[in-house]
C-alpha cells in the first residue's frame, strides 16, 4: 500500500509547468549572456576555503626550491588542474595529513571529549560484536539516545538527506536549529484495504536541506507505519520521542492506545494530531537532543544534538 493510496488529499499539491514553444532553448542562447556565478552553501564555502588556505601554505612552504622561487598559488592550481599533476597532489595530501586540522582533532579528543565523556586512554580487549551490545547502556546512557540514533539512521536512509539537515551539523553549530516537532505534520487516517483499521501517517518536511535552508519550497517525504516491521517505523520511534517530550496538545494522549482511539469522521481523509506550542514554532526546543553528561540519564532540554555527538 503506497501512501498516494493512504492520504491522496494531504500530500502536497504541485503546480504544473508550462511548456516552452519550440525553438526557445534555441534563442535563449543569443539573449542570455549573464556568467554562471556557484552559490555555495555555508558549510560548502567554509570547507573551500579552509582547503584554499591549506593549498595556499603548502604553496609557500613546500614547493619553492630557493628563497628566490615564488609559487603563486591561483597559477600552480590552474597547472595541476590542466596538467593532472599527480605527483603534486600527492604530495599535498601528504603535507596535509602533517599539517592539517588532524592535530587539532587529536587534541581536542585528548581534552575536551576525554574529560566530558571520562574517556579512558587503558587498552582494552574488544571481544566479537554480539546481540548484547543493542542493550549495552555503555553506548547509550539513556533508552532516547539508542532511539534518537535509529532514527536519524532510518530518516537519513529514507530521504537521502545529510545528517545535518536532521540534526546541527558543521558550519551550523550554536545555531540550534534542527529537526523539530513543527516540521513533522501527524495525521490518524483510514486504511483503505481495511476500513475497520486506522493508521498514523506522517509528512516530515526537510526545511534544513543544504542549499535551500529555511527559504524556498522544501521537500516533504511521507511515512506511514509499518507495525509489520517495527525496528524501522519512523513513525513509532517519532511517536516515542514525543510521549517522552509530553508533545501531545490533546490532554486525551497519554498513551500510545490513545493514539488509535481517535476517531476519523466519515466525511474526511484523516484526523490531524496537534503539536503544543511549545514544542513546534521557532525557537522551541529540537525533537533529538543529547545528554546532559553521558554518565548522567538526563536529556538536554533545549540544545540540538551535534553531528559529532550521535554520528
């Protein structure tokens, strides 16, 4: 059963191109003179430009064989590029593991993360991956952080959208802005191959998309439940994060049964499930959030999980 067939009137309606008379492609040609200009994401241009910096120390460092010998490095770029000088490139990945941002992230493991997860530099005997370790409270501090994980791997899995759509990835960080509750649009509808029974179907809009950042049309991805396959519903591990949030507006959701006590008129598609205010508008705290300290059960309040913290 496909969700078309599960909500036709709630999926988004989109409006219809018209077509172009023949030879406009053609003429576009003679009228259209303006320079193709790249406009780069955030993250994108950050990472550009930290690799530009790098290029352009190795440049002066590494590549001149006298005082006398000058590199520039806009012409050496352009040389390696036209030329497919692998030796030179070579050499400058290898320059970059020595010099690059990895001993930064060395020590940054050995301060910051040692003391705020109490890492132990002991070696230890990994013995074979087995079943326990799904269970393993070493791993995961408290039952929202092993949920919070499978769904970010199923979303990611499901809409081939970057981690940091879902979650504050690089370039974002202290922005606090993720996935919340308002973009997640619930609804209790009939199935149509059994009336008698209801399901729970979801529109997840991904407004974080990189390029299209809260600004034009995001896309929207629909998930209904899968009660056949429960460890890759969507909607239940989102439904379990909301009961854990106290989302519900509706003082009757308590539980997960009152869920499907809710009745869908005979004269509509489906029942829509509400969100608190607090919990969907700007500025309301993100749907998957981390610990407070890992050795602590405690779930951060307001702050959206980082990438390097749940990836």
């Amino acid at each position: 059963m496909t969700p078309q067939r599960l909500l036709p009137s709630l999926l988004p309606s989109g409006k219809v191109k018209p077509g172009r008379p023949k030879g406009f492609f053609r003429d576009s040609r003679k009228t259209d003179q303006t320079a193709v200009v790249l406009d780069y994401a955030r993250p994108s241009k950050l990472s550009i430009d930290v690799a530009w910096k790098s290029w352009t120390r190795f440049c002066e460092e590494e590549l001149p064989e006298d005082e006398d010998d000058k590199h520039d490095p806009v012409a050496e770029a352009d040389r390696v590029d036209r030329e497919v000088d692998v030796p030179t490139v070579r050499a400058f990945l290898g320059w970059l593991l020595a010099n690059g941002n990895f001993r930064q992230l060395d020590a940054h493991i050995h301060s910051h993360l040692k003391e705020e997860h109490e890492l132990s530099e002991i070696s230890q005997f990994r013995a074979t991956m087995n079943n326990d370790d799904a269970i393993c409270t070493d791993y995961y501090p408290t039952e929202r952080q092993r949920l919070q994980h499978a769904l970010l791997i199923l979303l990611c899995a499901g809409t081939s959208a970057r981690p940091g759509t879902l979650i504050e990835g690089g370039g974002y960080y202290d922005e606090n802005d993720a996935l919340r509750y308002g973009d997640i649009k619930t609804h209790v509808v009939r199935n149509p191959e059994d009336p008698a029974r209801k399901s729970v179907v979801m529109l997840i809009t991904l407004r974080l998309m990189k390029g299209y950042r809260n600004r034009g049309a995001p896309p929207t991805f629909v998930f209904y439940e899968r009660p056949e396959t429960p460890s890759f519903c969507v909607v239940s591990h989102i439904l379990g994060l909301a009961f854990d949030d106290d989302a519900f507006l509706s003082p009757f959701i308590t539980s997960p049964e009152d869920i499907w006590r809710i009745d869908v008129p005979s004269h509509r598609q489906g029942t829509p499930i509400e969100w608190k205010s607090s919990v969907e508008g700007k500025g309301a705290s993100p749907s998957m959030r981390p610990n407070v300290n890992r050795r602590r059960d405690v779930s951060h309040q307001s702050r959206a999980v980082y990438y390097h913290e749940q990836v």
